[in-house]
C-alpha cells in the first residue's frame, strides 16, 4: 500500500479550488490475509470473501470479492484525511458498480467538483472512486468536506443535525416497484439495539490495521487529546458495524456446521439491522451501497446505539431474475449520552 504523507497543517477553504485531486491511496494486491482480517476486525463471517468453492459453486462469482464495507472505510480515511485535522467530512455516498476480487489492487482517489463559501466556513464537493488495476472504477461516489475559512476557528464538532445535507435519504418515490408481499414492512422500526462492548483501544487497533491506517485520531492519547474530540475515537464509520454477537447469545456460526449452504452472514446482528427478515425474500446478499451523513464520532468507553427502519424495498430486473434492493435507515448515537453520531442509508441487494 503506498499512501502520501498525512496533512501537517490545517486545510482552509480558501486554499482549494475545483479540479484539485486529493492525492491517491494504492492498496494492494489485496490477499486472502487482508480480506480475513477485515472480516475478523468487524466480525463479518459472509463466506463470499474468503470461502473459494463456495463463491464458485453457490454464488455464482469468480472467486472472494473485497468486502464493500471495507471499500467505504478507506474512502471515508482518504476523505478524513485530506480535510485535515480543522476540518469535517459532512456526508458521503458511494455505489458498487463492479466487483473486486482476490488479488486486485485498488486506488482510493478524488476530485474537486464544487466549492460553495458560508461566513465561517465553506462546503467542498467531491467525486471519489475506487479504480481497479484495469482502470476501471468500481465503486463511485461523492462527499462533502465543511473546511474553515481563513481566520476562522476550526469547523465546530458535533455538527448540529440541523446541517445535514440528506445524503441519508432516498431521492426516490418510496414504494413504487415495492412487490406487495413486503409493503406492510415499509417504516417498519427496530427496536433500539445497543452494541454489547464499549469502543476500546483493542478493537480500533483491529479496524484501523485492517483498513491500513495510521491516524492518531485512533489510538495516541496525547496527539487525539490535544484535538478537537479530547480523546481517542473510532474511525468515521465505525459505528456501522459496532452491532456484535453478544457472548451470552447462540454462536450464528453454529448453523455453518449442519448446512452447508449457510452464507455465514444472513440475520447476524449488522446484517439484520435488528428489523425482521422479509419473509419469502432471496437469501444471497450483496451490499449496493450507502448515503451517509456524519455529525460526530464515537468517543472511547461508550457503546453505540442504533435505531432502523425499512425505507424503501424495490424490486428490479437482474440477468438471473429478479433483484430486491432493499434500503434501511438506521440511526447511530452514542448510548450515553443520544449524541447523534451518523445516519446512514444501507442498500442490499437479495437475489
């Protein structure tokens, strides 16, 4: 992995303009070890990242694909780092539009495409993507980066929910193509689902390796002290996947051992978001994306919690039948205290 040397200073507004590259971030080629170990550091046990024979022989795929939410988590780091330690990564959204497989080497890059001046700070639009060794890209997407003015202070963190820019949202009619099996399940709400640990040193210096990091944002007390949040805190979008199995609850890998066809991953607590499961719907899963607008970041010693609601379920032609997208909003605070900590828009696509 080869990435540049991180921002010294803060970034101002005034400093940017469109067209600007945020300059890229090579990683690869991405092994088995590597896909493992981000499995292990969010425990994600879908066997279509790591399990050959059964990608081949039940998915119908090449081989082990890169886990989509490992792709976020780099591009939310490249983006967090580029702002700087003054400034805010405010909302992000991206989509899968090809697969990455075993083996590949994937650079994490952006440009410039709008800046937009307020009193004490300004917005920055970014296109971001991940382009594959073929110079394709395979994932795309786009953020917004708040940077403070020239003479003003730091962008002010927790950002007010008041700012959010609605990435979280669908930007469709809802429930127009929705099969009339599953429409008594739109807005249908979890109940609230607190992550059994707290966030701790441990498990961030799991998920900060795993994504090839090394922010003292993540774990030097003296450095993330002296910052904005006066402590160590988890990566961006960390809370995502703070939903573990309890250690008081049934092992869901237990299931692996008397059916072979058990995907690893299906009604496991990041994956159920604690809604339902719809009933009669396709099995095999594959992440299509997410829209995510972010207010603060999950401080040390805390648990996260979570509320979710089925947003929209659409149904679309695929080359083998038809396809379920099926987009959940969930709702991240801290479980302390309700500081709001993202909400993010989760597509899933059952087929």
């Amino acid at each position: 992995m080869s990435r540049p040397e991180a921002l010294q200073s803060p970034r101002e507004f005034e400093t940017v303009a469109v067209g600007d590259r945020i300059e890229p971030v090579v990683y690869g080629p991405l092994t088995v070890m590597h896909l493992v170990r981000w499995c292990a550091a969010m425990e994600n046990w879908h066997r279509i990242h790591y399990d050959h024979q059964f990608c081949q022989e039940h998915e119908g795929l090449p081989g082990p694909l890169v886990n989509g939410s490992w792709k976020q988590q780099v591009l939310a780091q490249l983006l967090k780092e580029w702002a700087g330690p003054s400034g805010w990564l405010l909302a992000l959204t991206y989509q899968f539009r090809g697969m990455d497989t075993l083996g590949a080497t994937l650079t994490a890059r952006g440009t410039v495409v709008g800046v937009e001046a307020h009193d004490e700070w300004g917005d920055v639009r970014c296109q971001v993507e991940l382009v594959n060794a073929a110079s394709e890209a395979t994932t795309v997407g786009e953020a917004v980066i708040r940077l403070h003015r020239r003479g003003a202070s730091p962008v002010s963190v927790p950002v007010a929910p008041e700012s959010s820019l609605g990435f979280s949202e669908t930007s469709t009619e809802i429930g127009v193509t929705c099969p009339p099996q599953f429409r008594e399940c739109l807005g249908l709400r979890s109940a609230t689902l607190v992550s059994p640990d707290v966030v701790d040193a441990s498990s961030l210096r799991r998920f900060m390796q795993s994504i090839m990091a090394r922010d003292p944002d993540y774990y030097d007390e003296g450095v993330a002290s002296a910052g904005r949040f006066g402590g160590i805190v988890a990566p961006p979008l960390y809370p995502l996947y703070a939903l573990r199995v309890p250690a008081d609850a049934d092992d869901p890998l237990t299931r692996a051992s008397r059916d072979p066809d058990f995907d690893g991953a299906s009604q496991t607590p990041w994956s159920s978001f604690g809604l339902p499961e719809l009933a009669g719907a396709p099995q095999r899963l594959l992440n299509a994306g997410n829209g995510i607008d972010l207010f603060s970041y999950a401080p040390t010693g805390t648990r996260i919690a979570v509320e979710s609601v089925y947003q929209d379920i659409e149904e679309k032609p695929g080359k083998r039948g038809p396809l379920l997208f099926v987009s959940v909003l969930s709702r991240f605070t801290v479980h302390e205290t309700g500081d709001l900590l993202l909400q993010s828009r989760q597509t899933t696509i059952l087929r």
